[in-house]
C-alpha cells in the first residue's frame, strides 16, 4: 500500500499520487516506467526517472485506467485516497 505521508512532491493536487523512491518500506516509485508509459496523460516521470501524478484523472474510464496502473505496480507506489 502507498505511503500517503511519502508523496512525491510533483503531484498535481488530489486523491491519486506516487510515493517518493525514498520510502523506507520500499513501497516507493523504483522507476519502473509502467505506469507513465501505460497512462501517459496521467503519470509522468521525473528527472531522475521516477513517477509522479502529473493530472488527476476526472471521468470514469480514467480513473479506471489510473487504478489499473495501481494494480500494474509492482512497489505498490500508487495510491488513492478518494
């Protein structure tokens, strides 16, 4: 589960964000590319290659891509607190 009090901070504002790769737990983005490869509109990657919410998802079937890329990940880096 994403560490709500690690997130990355480059996330736009809202429920769906990208733990920072420095979560202790290792629950945090390894760089993988899933995620802002699969939902480019939504996730997009740092300068250092990690991910981050770059915008927040509004219709359903974007919220239903963007809870696929946190199924899809495999530090469980994504979280959702709406």
């Amino acid at each position: 589960m994403a560490n709500n009090a690690l997130k990355h901070t480059a996330n736009a504002p809202g429920p769906f964000y990208v733990t920072s790769p420095d979560d202790p737990d290792g629950q945090g983005c390894n760089g993988c590319t899933i995620c802002y490869n699969a939902a480019p509109d939504f996730f997009a990657e740092d300068e250092e290659g990690y991910a981050y919410v770059a915008q927040q998802p509004e219709s359903e079937a974007d919220i239903a891509l963007c809870r696929e890329q946190m199924d899809a990940c495999p530090t469980n880096a994504i979280g959702d607190d709406g």
